[in-house]
C-alpha cells in the first residue's frame, strides 16, 4: 500500500511538521518540496486514496483515469524526483502522443494536430491555406506570451500589489486585455482553424471568448514539450508521487477528512479532523478548493478579503459530465484523443458559462487510452473516457434526474460518429456529473476546475499562494495562482518554494 488509511501521523522530533490538506496534484507536489526543504510532513485526504481529480476508478479490469489524461510540461515532474534524490525515468513510463489529438467538426471534417511544425503547417494548408503567414505570426505571438506567462509569471509569487504592477508592463505588451478567440481572430480568418486554436482555455476551465489571451501560451507549450500518456494511466503518476513522500519520510494519509483548520493569533497551528483530533503544525498548506478552504475550514476565523460573500459571488469555471466505460468490442481507429465537435460552438459556450443551461447539443473530449497502452482493459476489450463541459450548479439543471438522459444521449452521438455498435459493446459504465465535484471533491458550485480563469481573477486578482487571512497557511491548486491543469496546479506548489521559510527557520 503506497498510504496509510487511520488518522495518525507518524511522530518524528526536531522536524517542523507541515500539514498538506487534500492529495491533489498540487498537494502532493507541495509535500515533496517541503520534505526536501526539511519538513516532516503530513497529506491528509478525505476520500479513500489520493489524487483528487485524479482519482482512479477500476472495474472487472478496466482502469480509468478520473481526470486529468495528458502531460505537457513534463519538466515539472522530473524536478520531483530529483528532489527526492530520485530519477524520474526510472520509475515512469511516459509516451509521446503524436498527433496531440484529432477535431472532429460536425459536418465530418477532420483537423489532426501533429507536433512537427510541417506537418502543422501541412495540416493548416490544406484547410486554410490563406491563413498559413497568419498562423505563423500567431505561432510567433504564442511563443512570445510562453516566454512570459508560464516561463516567468507561472511559478512567481502574485500576493503583493509590487508583484502586480512589476508584471503590469509585460500584461499589456502581450494584448492580454484580449480574449483567446480575439487574438486568434486576429491572424486566423477560417473559422475551424479558429475553434482550433482557441479551445485550449476549456482545458482549464476557461471560456475561449472570455479567458485572457494569455492562455494562448499552452498551444507554444504543447509544441515545447509535447503531449505526453503515463504509461499505467495518470493514477501511476500519482502513486509514484505518494512513494516520493513516503521515502522522504512523510505520509499521505486517506480516509482522514479536516473540518477545520485551527487559528491562533492570527496564525495556523494545526487542523482538526472530522473525528475531532486535532494536530498541530507549524506550516499548513491546503489543496482544498479555495472557496472551501476559506468558507468551510476557517468558518470561525474573521476574514477581510476572502469572506463568504466573496466565496459565494466569484466567477467559477464550468463543470463536467464524464462518462467511463468500457467495451468488449475494439475500436483500433479511433485516435488516443479526439474532440467532437457540436453544430455550435460560441453559442454552446454561451450556454455554458453565461446562461448556465444544460443545452441539447454538446461537444466531447473522448479519450482512448487503451490506443497507447492496451493494459488499461482486459485483452480484446477498450477503456474510453468522455467528457462534456456543462453549466456549473449555479444552473438549475436537475442532474440527479438527467444523468441518465444525458449519458444516453452521449452514448447515441458517439455511435453515430466514431464508436459504431457502441451501446451493445458497454460493458461496466459509470459517471460522474457536478454533484460529485460538489460532494466529493467540495468544490463549491460543482465547477471542475475553480475559479474562472478571467483576466481580473489571475495572477494578483487569483487567490494567493500565501494566504493574507492568517500566517502559515499556505494555499496550492487549481483556484490559485497561477491556475488550473496539471503543470498549473504543479507550478503553483513550485511558487511555495519562494514563500515558505525553510524549515531550519522553526528549529
């Protein structure tokens, strides 16, 4: 067993003991950075094994990946290891996916996106070849926004207003007060190669007519370092991180819910569990979803900038349907990842994020990780994943009553287009709707990744990795900065690193 299920953290005098809430990606690479900076620390998780969106699910031999299904900084995961005095190669198998995926229109048409810049640029001939010096100067534009985004800003602390008005310059330069779909429009005039190139914000939960231009920086960051599949899935990844921990001295320990984080003049000194035990620390960090953190965890503690008011009235992103199955039939031409697009596009968006109203059409993300690695089902048999981003639970949609409707509808579309035969091929099936974002994952509205990712909920206008409602208490994930996805959430555990003290400090 890679972690320990009672609520007992493992005592060890003359180290400062950390606390990380929640055994997201973000929690668990916060872990890893304190333990190799002299902390003994502890991961609590509420539900019965880490990962958080994570989370594996295995049926009569099919393994399936919750959430997350690509890595595209792999940079980030190798520092990991090497922290832990371990090489990353050794312990992952990770496996380049070329091309990145396949957008499915819905007349049928087909843009594949390969990482090799000619075949890119191949691919944008023969659908627009009027927008190839377009597309280049868009490719120019991306790279410059990377430089900057994710290579400066993405693991720089953003809790001071200094800290702000120093990256205010560059925000500015870039045309961040731009939309996604705006700075793509403005070199790309062919309206699929447009959806093309600005979905990527709904990879975070961002709206492409809403989300700063900024985000444009994951079409250079896919380029950079490729899009990548664990070997085992993604749930491998996160073992290999709880077995980083555990050979650092720590413990991740499941089954083991905080209902309060515990205040003292004005600073952190430990958490309570829902058991009732309390146990101190000198550093907390939490994983939690930011508004549960402040709303639920310090329900007791005087809060000036994040009330529950606040809480209550941000912008939260969408929120997903997924639906997890497995077929006895083999689909060997369906590609590894696939978007399948609806008749609309900026409507549906529309519907989504604004109107929050479950609309009759939809677009998908199916993944079929058994493309890459065959072990994920039993011989002769798939996994597949789909996911449709819906409405939030500010919505009125009833989804313990549309559930089932949804799904069947989702099943028909696919059988329709990419997995003929598909409804008597299901053999284990399961879903996953915003009310079990809610409930399982306490995200609060149900949203799948936090806070929207807007222009004025970024970077200082985001929630702070250092918390300014009281001292020691650290925060780490998708709501923060700099936001959501795996390298978001692992960058902002790297920006701990500038505003944690070492652990020598405590001694």
């Amino acid at each position: 067993m890679l972690e320990r299920t009672d609520d007992t953290p493992a005592q060890q005098p003359g180290r400062p003991h950390a606390i990380v809430i929640g055994a997201g990606f973000g929690g668990l690479a916060a872990a890893v950075r304190l333990g190799a900076r002299g902390y003994r620390v502890t991961v609590l998780e509420k539900l019965d094994a880490p990962g958080g969106r994570a989370y594996v699910f295995k049926d009569s031999g099919y393994v399936f990946d919750a959430g997350p299904t690509i890595i595209t900084a792999p940079f980030l995961l190798e520092e990991l290891w090497r922290l832990a005095g371990r090489t990353f190669e050794d312990e992952i198998d990770l496996r380049e996916i070329d091309p990145f995926y396949a957008i499915r229109f819905d007349d049928g048409s087909v843009i594949h996106c390969p990482r090799d810049a000619d075949a890119m640029r191949a691919e944008v001939m023969r659908v627009a070849p009027d927008d190839l010096e377009g597309y280049e100067r868009f490719l120019r534009k991306s790279k410059d926004i990377f430089e900057v985004g994710f290579k400066e800003l993405a693991h720089a602390p953003f809790h001071t207003l200094s800290s702000m008005a120093r990256a205010t310059p560059d925000l500015i330069r870039l045309s961040s007060y731009r939309t996604v779909h705006q700075l793509v429009s403005k070199y790309i005039k062919n309206p699929q190669l447009q959806v093309a190139l600005s979905f990527h914000p709904l990879l975070v939960g961002g709206n492409p007519f809403a989300a700063s231009s900024f985000y444009c920086l994951i079409s250079h960051l896919e380029r950079q370092w490729g899009v990548h599949f664990v070997m085992g899935g993604t749930g491998r990844l996160v073992e290999g991180v709880v077995d980083l921990i555990r050979g650092q001295g720590g413990e991740v320990l499941c089954n083991s819910e905080v209902r309060q984080i515990t205040v003292e003049n004005g600073r952190a000194t430990g958490v309570e569990l829902a058991g009732g035990r309390h146990i101190p620390a000198q550093v907390i960090v939490s994983n939690a979803e930011v508004g549960h953190t402040y709303k639920h965890l310090m329900s007791g503690v005087r809060r000036k900038r994040w009330t529950d008011r606040k809480v209550d009235t941000a912008r939260y992103s969408m929120s997903l349907f997924l639906w997890y199955f497995g077929t006895r039939k083999l689909y060997p031409d369906v590609d590894h990842h696939t978007i399948l697009l609806g008749p609309r596009y900026r409507g549906l968006l529309s519907d989504i994020f604004e109107k929050k109203r479950l609309a009759e059409d939809f677009s998908l993300y199916l993944h079929r990780p058994t493309a890459t690695d065959p072990s994920m089902a039993p011989p002769g048999c798939e996994a597949f994943y789909v996911l449709s981003p819906v409405p939030n639970l500010t919505g009125d949609t009833d989804w313990a009553k549309m559930a089932e409707p949804y799904r069947q509808a989702v099943e028909q579309r696919l059988e329709e287009t990419l997995l003929p035969g598909l409804k008597d091929s299901v053999e284990v099936s399961r879903v996953m709707t915003p009310l079990d974002f809610r409930d399982r994952l306490n995200s609060v509205h149900g949203a799948a990744f936090g806070l929207e990712p807007l222009l004025t909920q970024s970077a200082w206008f985001r929630a702070h990795n250092k918390s300014e409602e009281v001292e020691g208490l650290y925060l780490v994930g998708a709501g923060t900065h700099p936001g959501a996805g795996v390298p978001g959430v692992l960058s902002s555990a790297r920006v701990l690193d500038a505003i944690v003290p070492d652990a020598a400090a405590y001694g």
